[in-house]
C-alpha cells in the first residue's frame, strides 16, 4: 500500500522497497544554513568514534550545533577536540559541531537520561546540560 502513517519518524524507501529510518521528526535541528537535520545522524558519526562512548546532539539559540558527549575513557580537552575535528572534517559545513559539553558521567536510565530501551532521553539530557552551551566556548569544554 501506499498510504503514509505518521509515525513521527523520518525515513526513506531505496530502490529496492526497502525501508530505512533515519530519526525523528520531533528531534530535528534547524541550523543557522536553514537546513534540517536528524541528530541521530550526527550522534551516529561521534559515538562511531572509539573516543566516545555516548553523545546527544542539540540545535543552540546561535542556529549552531552542540555536541553533549561522554568519553569512553579518559581524554584530556585537547586531544578531544582533535577527534571533534577529525569527525567534523567527514561532516557537510551545516553539520558540523560547533560547541561541545563533557557530560560528568555516562548517560543512565536511573539518572532519567536513558530510557529502560537505552534511547536517550532528549529533553533531560538538554534541561541538564544546555544551559552550558550559553557560556563562553572555552568554559564548556
């Protein structure tokens, strides 16, 4: 068939009638480009990364990006700012992260961050950590 079902989520079907889902439509960003994007697309390419273990992707008031990430181990500001280049460098110019926060701890289901399914939470991990992304960029990192 060919009705649509709104799922609230956002796909696309290939050539060969399969489908692929690639986020949801209430997570999108809306950068200063004018241009949408699924975060999910974005947390995909950190968190491919073996430096980072977790990370939550959020549109800020500057239309920029913000990374909230949780290293998988310790890494000191400096080299973690090379692994942000390193995967900014393999993003479009409207995708790439231009803030970033170091979340103390990993994301967890008991701390409300993390569904029982080990989705994130959006809205508790952006009321918890955004208000960081207003400081200067040289505070958040």
């Amino acid at each position: 068939h060919d009705a649509e079902i709104d799922s609230g989520d956002l796909g696309y079907l290939d050539d060969e009638g399969y489908l692929y889902v690639t986020g949801r439509y209430s997570n999108l960003i809306i950068t200063g480009y004018g241009r949408n994007i699924s975060p999910e697309w974005i947390e995909s390419e950190l968190v491919a990364h073996p430096a980072i273990a977790q990370a939550a992707v959020f549109g800020d008031e500057t239309g920029g990006i913000t990374a909230v990430l949780v290293p998988a181990a310790e890494i000191s500001p400096a080299q973690l700012a090379d692994v942000l280049d390193d995967i900014n460098s393999m993003l479009p110019d409207y995708a790439r992260i231009n803030r970033h926060i170091v979340a103390p701890s990993p994301f967890r289901i008991d701390t409300g961050e993390l569904t029982p399914g080990g989705a994130l939470v959006r809205s508790t991990i952006a009321q918890r950590y955004m208000s960081l992304a207003r400081r200067p960029l040289e505070e958040t990192a």
